[in-house]
C-alpha cells in the first residue's frame, strides 16, 4: 500500500472527498485537456482566474491564481515549505512528507492536501455550472470547518499527538490541550526489624460478582512467610477486602506472627479498622470476628496505593476466578507472584499516574 492511501482513504474523511483526491492522483478528473485527450475539440478557458488560462488539473488545484494563493495561506500559516506555481503534486508529496515525518501514527496534516484538493474541485464545479464564485476567504474557511469534522471523528478512535495538537491550534480550530498527568515512582517498604507486614487485597468480578481475596506475609527482610488466595463465592469490593484482611490474619495467626504492619489499598476498610467501626451491615458478622482477632495482635494499619500492592492484587485475582491456594514456609507462590516479591524485595519501584 502506498503511503498517502492512510490520508486520502481514512475512515474520517467524507468518501467523496477520497474519490476526488484518488480520481486526481491517477489523472481522472474530468478537465478540459482530458477531453481533448479523448479527440473532443474545445475551446478552453479556466473560471477559476482571471487570465484566462487554459484548464487543465494542474492548472485548478495548483498554479492557478486561485489555488496557488490558497496553498500560500495555508502553507504560511503552518510554516509548510511553499513555491508560487508549484505542480499539485508536488505540493502534496511536501505536505505529506512533513506530516509522515511529525508522528509515527500520521498527523492530521496529511489530511490537508485531501481537504484543499476536494474544495477546488468543488468550486471548479460551481463556478462552471451554478456560476458561483466563491472567495479564498470561503475557501479556507470550509477547510478548517471539514477538518474539525475530521478530527471529531479521528477523535473517537485515538488520542491525538501533541504535533497535531499543535496542528490544530496553528489552523485556528479550538482544542484542548492535553495536560500530562504527574507520574509518582512507589515502593513496597518493607517493615521494621522484628516486625512482619500483611498486604492483603480483595477482588469482585462485576461487584458483585465472583470474588475473592489474596494476601501475602513478609518479614523485615522481604522474605515471604506466608501467602494465601481464597475464594469467597458472590461479593461485593468491599466485602471481598474486608474477608481478605480477616483471612490474612488467621494466617499470620497460624504462622505465629503476632506483630504486624497491615497494608490495603481500600480506604474504606482501613478507615473502618482506624475507627473500630464498620458502617456497611451485612458485613458485620465478618467485622465482629476481625475484632476479635485483632486484640491478639500489635497492629499498626495503613492504606497503600494499588501499585505498591502487586503481590496481594495479583493473589486476589486468582482467586476470584476459582483457584484456591494457600502458601506457607516450604511451599512456593505461583510464578508471577514469586517474580512480583524479589522486585519488591530489592526496591524496585512502581510507576503511579
């Protein structure tokens, strides 16, 4: 496929305008020298100028007075590289380039040649057989009107690139500018000595839906004591969070660890663990037995961002698709967990928008 075909046949472009850019690519467009071509003998004079040129392709979408001081606004206004009287084709191939060489996935640029090309056919068209002459002003105007059209559509399809964002604004076509959002680097810390750290985390395929919860016990080395996943049938979010921090303290209950740093990225369950007070009231058999347990530990609870709870996230997803597992000294975590632990345990970081 040739390069231009992703401009002069996008799904954007109004298909009329695709047929006309295409017909003059291959020489089809119906201008006076192709008649003679075909032995029809005519007088010719072009209506798009006041010379009285002879009417021929180039002549309409190029170097002609018209075209040419339409290819001039345009080129000026986006810093193009321009030449009074070039051949259409070459003003294409220098339009195209620029636009091929701004982005990977192709600048809105390239639409440029497609738009102008159709609306001088257009007013060739009018001019010949309304006898409507419209203006460069008109013109241009129609351009930037098509292109925002366009870009609505190609909108609805892919984020734009800065250059046609760029693009956009040099044409007068309002945009919003995309702001970056701030990127933050977090690390899993790990706990202090003598101290282990539970992350738990709870999943809900649909909320509610299938759901489970997973976790996993480390000591103040990174080295993990214990994991689990379990699966806890239909749930909600917040039901699958809080069972998961009550299965991973029977864990840690089981391995005997007593002193723990506990760490969830549900603000709501640690919200309700720093008041002693749950507000949802199904949940509260669940709550009334965390309670209980709590009093035999030494806990300090804290919320961590979701990146820096890979390990308990990945745990709570497998068992909300039905597998069950619980992992403890002498026995492995599954593959990627284990991968997810040695990255944690030499700090790598994680990268939050």
């Amino acid at each position: 496929m040739v390069e231009w075909a992703k401009w002069v046949w996008h799904n954007a472009l109004p298909k009329r305008s695709s047929v006309v850019i295409w017909k003059a690519l291959s020489g089809s467009l119906s201008f006076d020298d192709r008649i003679r071509q075909v032995g029809v003998a005519m007088a010719s004079r072009c209506n798009c100028c006041t010379t009285g040129h002879e009417e021929d392709s180039n002549h309409v979408l190029s170097t002609g007075d018209f075209a040419d001081e339409v290819w001039r606004r345009l080129s000026l206004a986006l810093g193009v590289s321009w030449r009074t009287r070039q051949s259409w084709w070459d003003r294409i191939k220098i339009w195209w380039a620029r636009a091929k060489r701004s982005s990977q996935l192709g600048c809105l640029q390239g639409f440029i040649p497609c738009l102008v090309t159709w609306r001088l056919w257009i007013r060739r068209y009018k001019a010949r057989m309304e006898g409507l002459y419209e203006s460069v002003e008109d013109v241009v105007l129609s351009i930037r009107f098509w292109l925002r059209h366009l870009t609505t559509n190609v909108k609805k399809t892919r984020v734009l690139t800065r250059e046609e964002e760029t693009f956009l604004i040099d044409m007068g076509i309002p945009c919003v500018v995309r702001k970056l959002s701030p990127i933050h680097l977090v690390t899993w810390k790990k706990p202090m000595v003598g101290r282990a750290k539970l992350n738990v985390d709870g999943s809900s395929l649909g909320n509610s839906g299938q759901a489970g919860g997973g976790g996993v016990i480390r000591n103040d080395k990174g080295m993990v004591l214990a994991a689990f996943a379990t699966n806890f049938g239909i749930a909600s979010n917040n039901e699958a969070e809080l069972r998961a921090l009550l299965e991973g303290l029977k864990l840690c209950q089981h391995i005997g660890v007593f002193h723990v740093d506990v760490e969830c990225d549900s603000k709501i369950v640690v919200e309700w663990m720093l008041k002693r007070k749950c507000t949802v009231w199904y949940l509260w058999d669940f709550w009334e037995e965390l309670l209980n347990l709590m009093n035999l530990f030494e806990i300090q609870v804290s919320h961590q961002f979701r990146e820096e709870n890979q390990v308990a996230n990945l745990l709570a997803k497998m068992d909300a698709h039905g597998v069950t597992q619980r992992s403890t000294p002498g026995t492995e975590l599954p593959m990627y967990a284990r991968g997810l632990t040695r990255l944690d345990r030499i700090g790598v970081p994680y990268i939050r928008k």
